[in-house]
C-alpha cells in the first residue's frame, strides 16, 4: 500500500531530522502537559467540593423536599402544614427511590442541671442514619421501637453532647428539652466545622413521632429527604416526586409547588460558580498553549520543507506525486503531534501526582486527557500541517532538485 | 520507431513580467537504444531540454512523445507515473537522500512504483553488485566517496528499468579516474541495450556517444553522428 510507504518515508524523515522533531515534539508536549494538568486540577476541585458536600448530608443520589415555596435555601416555611407522612410514604413506594426520611426541626434549648445550649432537633425515622452514612461514636441510634413507641430518648450530635456533659459520656444520661426528659442512647461521630463555618454536629435527633406530639405539635413534616438508588435517577425522581406532591396537595396546574428541592448540584453550583470560572480561564490557556504547540510545528516543519527542498526534489524526479508528498508531511506532523501528545500526557500526569502528593492543590487523574490529547493532537497535526505539507508538494521539480 | 519524439518545443519562464525564451522551436528524434550527447555552454538551455525530457516541466508549446505517449499535457499524477516508470536519473549532485543507506537509496523509486515486482531488495542489490559496490550495501551517502555516490545513483536511475537514463554532468563532481569509471559504466549500459541521453558541456564526455547535439541559445546548432574513429571506445 501507497499509504503505508509514504508512512515509512514519514518516519525516516523525522529520524533523520531529529532536531527540528524534538523541537516541534517539545512544542505539543507543552501544550498537552498543560491541558492534562488543568484537567486533573479541575476534576480534584469538583471531587473535594463533592466530598464538603456530601459531609453536609447529600450524596450524589439524594436530595431534599422542604416544604414551602421560594428561593430560600435552608430556612423552612413555618407556615405549610400540606406536607405529610402520606406523602412521605407515597413517595417510597416510587421504584427509583431507595430511602425516605421525613423530618421535622426545631431549634431549642438541651438542659443538662446547669448546663443548657440551644440546638437543632430533629424528629426523625432510624432511616435517617442509612441516608446519611453518619457513624456512631457511642451508645445505639433510633430505632423502629423508639418510634412506634414515640418513646422520649435522644441522639446528641458532638457540639451539644460537650457543652452539656463536657468530657463526661452522655450516653445512658438524662437531656431536658422543655418540660419533658429525654434519655441520651447515642452519641454521634464528630464531622468537624466545614470550610464555610457550618457546624454540622451541632444537632440533636429524637423519634419523629415524639417530636410530633411533645416537640412541635404538628403533625406535618417540614422536609423529605430521598435517597434514590443511583445518582444517574435522581432527576427522573424528582420529576416523579414532584407529580405525586402536586398530586398529594391537591395543586391545580396553574398553582406554584408548595415545596422547593434541595439538590447537590443545586449547592454545588454556588460553590463551584467561581471555581468554574477559574476552569475556564485554565481551558483557554491550555487552549492558547496548544494553539502555540500547533503553530510551532507549522513553524519549523516550514523551515524544515526549506532544508529540505532538495529531498522533496528527488524524490518527486523519481515519481513520487504532490499527494505523495503532502501525505508524507502530514503524516511527519501527526507523528509529532501524537508523539508530543503522549509524552505530554506523561508529564503532566507526573506533575499532577506531584502536586497531589506535595499538597499544593487538590489533583484528580482521569482517562479524559488521554482521549483528549490524542483527539487534539491528531487535529493539531493535521491542521497546522496541512499548509506545510501542501507547500512541499506544489514546489517545482525541476527547481528544487537544482537549489543548492 | 522513435522512441522519444520532440516536435517543435518551446519553453519560456515569465519573470516579473519579462519573458525569456529559453528553448525555440526544438525538434529531436532519438530511437531506443541510442547514446546521445547533448552540449552546448552553461545558459544555452541544456538543463531546460533535460526537465522536459524528464517530464520535470511542461513545454510551453509543442509536442513531446514519449514511448508512444504524448506527455507534454499530462496531469500531475500521471507525470510523475511516468518518471517513475520510464525514466531514471543521474545527476552531477547525486542526489542521494543524506543519512540513508546506499541499498534504501537504490530502492527509493520503488517507493512511489505502481506495483513493485519482484523482491526489490534483491533488485537492489544486484544492481549494486552491478556497479561495484556490494560492499556498500548499508553505508550513507557521507561514508562514501564521490565516485561511489554516482555509482549509487546509477544504479538508483535502473531500478525500475526504466526506458530513457538521462544524465545530468554525470562527471562533473567527479575526478578523472571515477569520471571514466562512470562512463564505462554508461557505455556498458549501452551495450546491453539502454537508451542513454548525456547533458555535459565537456566534449570529452560528450564524444562516448555515437550522436552529438548541440544547443546554442534555445535552438538546435549542429546535430550529427560520430563516425566510429571519433567515437570514444569502451575500453
């Protein structure tokens, strides 16, 4: 085959013109070096941001039905009683969803003797735990007898459990919260503040039913969180999820939902919105230094069709056509480019391990810089060769084999 | 037959504008298996008349048959079929490919040949056998010398048994002693029956050959056949 001659010819050429090779393999390899990096950084950022998250009680297969219309992100409605543990229960036997946790809050005052701080209590079911993965530290969570019973006992998260017991163990201990006492049977593993200042241990959780008749006195929940069987279902749940709401609520087509979601993503894109913004910035410096890549090796493989005019010669007074040696060119070029393109790839998956390892920035390696630098290389080196390759092929013969 | 037939050529360059003719109405016959010479000083259009005959340029005008084919209007791809296929090379530079041994040189027209016959690696190195240098087989251009070089190219030019070697100074970069070794060569090529056309502008080289032409400001100034006293003899 033609084609795999002119290949042949390619490959000798770039072997006996090593240093113009080098040269334009350098110019790719920077450019690759730098997309890989910036690939990986990004994806680092977007995985530890993922991970804040999910500390904060989402996965990437759930999310939160407040009850409430509007715009507000955590503050709950105080004054929409539509939601209920029907609904709660409807919305589990949907086929996507794997865990439901009906919720009420309220934030009010734990007294332990002459010790009392104000926290968040939550009524909550025992699926609570599963959908939020939270471990234990010590003692036993809710369990379904706790409910059934609506029975008076309490799970302190760290924040409250040492402000009122100190360095003493909570557990098997009594906790006033207004006028009734709750025994401590559990104690919560600590999460620590998150970077924005959020304490996600200062919380404490009683039995939904307990907090339904001694706590709030209301028999509506103030949220729903679901937990869909994978992370690809939760938009086709929502969707599901809002049907049965607006269903369950009586809403007429016209009517607003009288509920909001809360979604990772929703958080993730406030705390990724300047952080994309960075991603951006990086893309279009790595697309400049490829672009530069790109035209270096248009550069040198110009000034190497000048040193090697009289090869192009020769080889054309021995018949070799112009499409013989375009092809030849571009597949000089491509060869950089691919060649480039791996050890870029290379590099820049040292450099990402070596600021992952040495911690300057969160790095994460994926198989998309491979795919990405091969694509891009590929075009790089048909594009930029192609002006080259041509201009080898539309020289005189009988010219080229007379320049000196 | 003839088998290179030259009717009336004419080939002018275009310079900013000025034209320059450099060949004029051109007209030459040369029969397979003849010796030609073609002489004549630097600028009278030697180089002109052997790019055509290579088909390394179009004529401006005229009628070029070669080997019953009329190629002073073929396209590019078929052009450059037929230097591949009927003609073979031998210039006063070499032009040998730098850093490639002498047996891929050899090989080189094969490269770009239709359908290669045979085991061309073979053909190579018989050929090189031919010319002396089976010894030389993987050396490059620069571990030879400048008469070697030329025998490399000789042997490059038949290749692909071409029917027409044109040959360019064939003696010009060399000395004396590898000069006559490179016309023996020719001779001997003629003897088996090749057609061989010599552009030089050194009588002595020229008066191997059984026919002289001589070309003086584009045109045709004398052309006529040696009598067998003033015929160089192979030794």
């Amino acid at each position: 085959m033609r084609i795999f001659k002119n290949l042949g010819q390619a490959l000798r050429g770039l072997r006996l013109n090593r240093g113009n090779t080098m040269l334009m393999t350098l110019g790719v390899m920077i450019g690759i070096a730098s997309l890989t990096v910036i690939v990986a950084i990004g994806d680092g950022i977007k995985i530890k941001v993922l991970d804040r998250i999910t500390s904060l009680g989402f996965g990437p297969e759930s999310f939160s039905v407040m009850a409430g219309a509007g715009r507000l992100f955590f503050a709950r409605s105080q004054n929409t009683t539509s939601m209920t543990l029907e609904d709660a229960e409807d919305l589990l036997a949907l086929p996507t969803v794997r865990l439901v946790v009906p919720r009420q809050r309220k934030s009010i005052q734990l007294i332990n003797k002459k010790e009392f701080t104000s926290t968040r209590v939550y009524g909550v079911t025992p699926d609570w735990q599963l959908a939020r993965g939270w471990e234990m530290k010590d003692g036993e969570f809710l369990s379904e007898t706790d409910l059934d019973r609506s029975k008076r006992v309490i799970v302190l998260g760290a924040t409250p459990a040492k402000k009122l017991f100190k360095d003493k163990d909570p557990v098997g201990k009594m906790v006033r919260v207004q006028n009734n006492f709750y025994e401590v049977i559990g104690l919560l593993e600590e999460k620590g503040l998150t970077e924005s200042g959020y304490d996600p241990d200062d919380r404490a959780l009683i039995p939904l039913t307990t907090s339904m008749t001694r706590l709030t006195h209301q028999t509506y929940l103030h949220s729903i969180k679901v937990v869909a069987l994978k992370a690809s279902q939760v938009p086709e749940t929502m969707e599901a999820v809002r049907q049965i709401l607006r269903q369950n609520h009586n809403l007429s087509v016209l009517a607003e939902d009288d509920f909001r979601f809360i979604t990772p993503e929703g958080i993730m894109q406030r705390v990724t919105e300047s952080e994309q913004a960075l991603n951006r910035m990086l893309i279009l410096v790595s697309t400049v230094s490829l672009l530069v890549g790109g035209i270096v090796i248009m550069n040198i493989l110009l000034v190497s069709i000048r040193e090697r005019v009289r090869e192009i010669g020769i080889r054309r007074c021995f018949g070799a056509r112009r499409s013989d040696i375009t092809i030849q060119f571009l597949f000089e070029s491509i060869l950089v480019s691919l060649l480039g393109g791996i050890m870029g790839v290379a590099l820049g998956l040292g450099v990402s391990f070596g600021l992952e390892r040495l911690n300057i920035i969160p790095t994460h390696i994926t198989m998309e810089p491979f795919i990405l630098s091969f694509v891009f290389c590929s075009l790089i080196g048909l594009i930029f060769g192609i002006h080259p390759a041509r201009k080898a092929a539309f020289l005189s013969p009988e010219e080229s084999i007379r320049s000196q | 037959m003839n088998l290179l037939e030259m009717n009336s050529i004419c080939k002018s360059y275009r310079n900013i504008g000025i034209e320059t003719k450099v060949l004029q109405n051109v007209t030459l016959h040369i029969k397979e298996g003849d010796y030609v010479s073609i002489i004549g000083p630097s600028g009278a259009g030697k180089s002109t008349l052997m790019a055509i005959m290579g088909c390394l340029a179009q004529p401006t005008s005229g009628e070029y048959i070669l080997d019953g084919e009329e190629v002073g209007k073929l396209n590019d791809r078929k052009l450059s079929r037929v230097r591949n296929e009927k003609i073979g090379f031998v210039f006063q530079a070499f032009h040998l490919l730098p850093g490639v041994t002498a047996l891929e040189n050899v090989m080189l027209p094969i490269v770009y040949a239709k359908n290669s016959q045979g085991n061309a690696k073979e053909r190579a190195r018989a050929l090189l056998a031919k010319v002396g240098l089976e010894h030389r087989l993987h050396h490059t251009p620069g571990q030879l010398s400048g008469g070697e070089q030329q025998r490399v190219t000789i042997a490059r030019s038949l290749i692909n048994d071409p029917r027409i070697i044109l040959a360019d100074e064939p003696t010009g970069n060399l000395d004396s002693k590898n000069g006559i070794q490179t016309m023996q060569t020719f001779d001997n090529l003629v003897k088996e029956g090749k057609t061989i056309i010599l552009i030089t502008h050194d009588p002595a080289v020229a008066q191997h050959a059984g026919r002289i032409i001589s070309i003086l400001d584009g045109q045709i100034a004398s052309d006529r056949n040696l009598s067998y006293e003033e015929q160089t003899r192979p030794l």
